[in-house]
C-alpha cells in the first residue's frame, strides 16, 4: 500500500513519485500512461490512467505510518 497526502497531487502530475522524476509524455504532459486532462480537481476519479485498476480513497490518521504524519504535520 502506498500513501501520498492530498498536498503531494500536483507533484504526482508532474512525475515527481518517491522522490523521483519519472517519464513525461509529450503529448498530454502527464506520466506516461496518465489520461490527458488529469488534473487536481479530478486526480481520484481518473485514479491514474487507463486500465491502471489503482484504488484512492482516504484512510484513518491512525493507519498511516507516524513517520508520514509527522512529516506533513498531521498527528
């Protein structure tokens, strides 16, 4: 399961994930597989891209790694 908060979508956009940069597509200027018009406004309803099957949805403050609360400043 990955986690990401709700602040980090436009770097998702951008193809900065786990700290890296990864392949940009020329034609929609989103990560390579990423449908063209992505945007934050409708990040969880394209969930990704075509075909990609990932699932976002919101979990509890208590699921998420302490770690991961502290560095956004949420406890």
């Amino acid at each position: 399961m990955k986690y990401f908060h709700t602040s980090q979508i436009p770097e998702l956009l951008d193809g900065r994930i786990c700290g890296e940069q990864i392949h940009i597509n020329k034609k929609t200027g989103l990560p390579s597989g990423m449908m063209k018009g992505t945007n934050v406004a409708n990040f969880y309803v394209n969930a990704g891209g075509f075909q990609c099957n990932h699932q976002i949805y919101g979990v509890a403050t208590a699921v998420v790694p302490k770690e991961l609360r502290q560095q956004f400043g949420v406890e």
